[in-house]
C-alpha cells in the first residue's frame, strides 16, 4: 500500500467538517465532494493491488479525482461557502498529486 493512502484518509478526516459546512449551502457540491474523495482512497487502494496497465489506470484515476476534490474546494471557497482550505491540508494535497504524478509518468 502506498504511504499516501494514509495521508488520504487523514485528509477525509480533517475535511468533514469542512463538507458538513458546504453541504448546508449545496448538498450537491458536498456531495460531489465526498465522491471524488472516496475515489481517491479507493483507487489508491485498488492500484496497491493491481499489475500493470491496470495500476497505472487507477493511479491515473485517483489523481484526476485528487484534482476534482480541489476543485470542489476551490468553488466552495469562491461561492463563500467556507473560508480558504488550512495550509496543511493543501500541503497535504500536494504531496499526494505530486506522488500520484510520479507513478503515472512511470
């Protein structure tokens, strides 16, 4: 399993609060949200598991679903739903797009 994946169920867990605020402004952005981060954990997961193409697949997937959670964020924060996201979490979130970057140029 790779270290990220904790790193990625940190990050759930400090985001719910943050998902609780916006899905009392959009439930469909809240839940759009917790989507994508779920996706992230899964195929972060799944891809510790698989071979080949189908690793790469997945770590391809959760990458683009990384991307999509700071998306989601970035239009909570420009709709004024939440404030701007905690330095650690985005530090955090760069730590898993850069490492999901590496293994799917590889």
């Amino acid at each position: 399993m790779l270290r990220i994946y904790g790193v990625v169920l940190e990050l759930i867990r400090l985001l719910v609060p943050v998902i609780r605020e916006i899905e009392r402004h959009d439930s469909d952005l809240a839940c759009q949200l917790k989507r994508a981060m779920a996706s992230v954990s899964l195929n972060i997961a799944e891809g510790s598991y698989s071979r080949g193409k189908n690793r790469l697949v997945r770590y391809h997937t959760a990458l683009g679903s990384t991307r999509e959670v700071l998306a989601c964020l970035e239009t909570a924060v420009a709709f004024g739903y939440v404030g701007q996201v905690d330095p650690t979490v985005s530090n955090s979130f760069d730590h898993v797009l850069g490492t999901l970057v590496r293994l799917v140029r590889h």
